[in-house]
C-alpha cells in the first residue's frame, strides 16, 4: 500500500522492523497487525486465516470481525480465524 503499510491476502511474510519504523502495518483478511519495534512472521492459508509469531518485540493484532486487540510478544503467537 505504501512504505509503512501492507496487505497479505494469502502466503508468507517475515518482517524487520528497524528503529523508527516502529507503526508498520500488516493487513490480512482477519487482522491489522501493527509492529510495536519487533522481527515477526505472519501466514495466511487459504480460507484467511492469519498466524503470527513473534521473533522478538510487541505486535498488536486488531481482529477484523470484532475490533478487539490484543499483543503479541517474544517468544508467542496468535491464531486469528474469521
């Protein structure tokens, strides 16, 4: 979409965001992924289901359906399903 924004409708996506980058958004058709200073990975399947782990950092995941977010942080995960 533009430098600080993405959309990921189906595959996979490893991201590094550096120092001052921190903001970066991942769209994906169950979730906004937005990077909090962070290396993580997003796949979505078919069908759009959106995994995301954690390399290192803080990723905030805004579930598309219900609004509700929560965080994500080294080490973890999230399973976001329609």
């Amino acid at each position: 979409v533009n430098a600080n924004e993405c959309r990921l409708h189906q595959g996979k996506l490893r991201a590094e965001v550096r120092p001052g980058g921190e903001g970066f958004v991942v769209r994906t058709p169950t979730a906004t992924l937005i990077d909090r200073g962070t290396v993580f990975g997003v796949h979505v399947r078919v069908g759009g289901v959106s995994d995301l782990t954690v390399f290192k950092g803080k990723v905030d995941a805004e579930h598309t359906g219900t609004g509700r977010t929560v965080s994500a942080t080294t080490g973890t995960g999230l399973r976001l399903t329609a």
